[in-house]
C-alpha cells in the first residue's frame, strides 16, 4: 500500500508529525502531501521565525505577545505544545530584572503558578 492510498485523515496525522523537522522535505515528496501541507504553511513559517532563536530582553526590542519572563515564555508553551517542537536556542536573561523597574510601564507582573492553583504549566500531561 502506497501513502497516496491513506485516508486524508492518517495523511494530516503524519503532516502534524513532521512539524518542524521533516516539514519542509514533506511538502516536497508530491503533489498530495503539498496539498495536506498548504494549511500548515503560514503557522509553520510564523512559528519557525519567531521561536528558532527565541530571545526577550530588557531593551524592548525583543519583545514577543506580552513576553517578559520565563513564566510568561511556559505558559504559551504549556497553550500551545508546538512551539516548543521550533525553539533551537531561547535566551532568558530577563528573569535577574528588578519587578518594579519604573521604565517599564507596560509590563504587567504574572504571577508564577503554584502547584496548589493548578494552571496549564503545573497539570500533569496525562
């Protein structure tokens, strides 16, 4: 049995699979597989140059969604599994800054979850 056979269901499951790493080459293989691939495109290029080499740091200039600390950087991990597939290196510096840093304005604290709260980053992945 030839995969061009697999129901278009197994064929999204081995697309999903293949993020980040085989992506790019599974599009390639054939006209089916660039097909189930296409929707998958845009998120894919978004999530690859935003999280390749993923870095927030106190100068502003490398701010991403509301991103200022690590607890902030899980909690978006913990949303959504993928991102974590397309980090090669991430740069955390920011957590030694002082909280109550005046030329901060827009930041907002969040508050680290604890284990007696529950929360998307301490739920057991079961």
């Amino acid at each position: 049995m030839s995969l061009k056979n697999l129901p278009a269901e197994l064929l999204d499951i081995i697309v999903q699979l293949s993020l980040p790493e085989g992506f790019e080459t599974l599009a390639t293989t054939c006209k089916i597989f660039y097909a189930r691939c296409e929707p998958f495109i845009q998120r894919h290029n978004g999530l690859r140059s935003r999280f390749r080499y993923f870095r927030y740091g106190n100068d502003g200039l490398y701010e991403y969604d509301g991103l200022w600390a690590t607890s902030d950087f899980l909690q978006l991990i913990a949303t959504d599994r993928a991102i974590a597939r397309y980090i090669q290196n991430a740069t955390l510096y920011t957590d030694s800054w002082s909280i109550g840093d005046p030329s901060r304005p827009s930041y907002v604290l969040r508050s680290v979850p604890s284990i007696e709260d529950g929360g998307l980053i301490v739920q057991s992945s079961s």
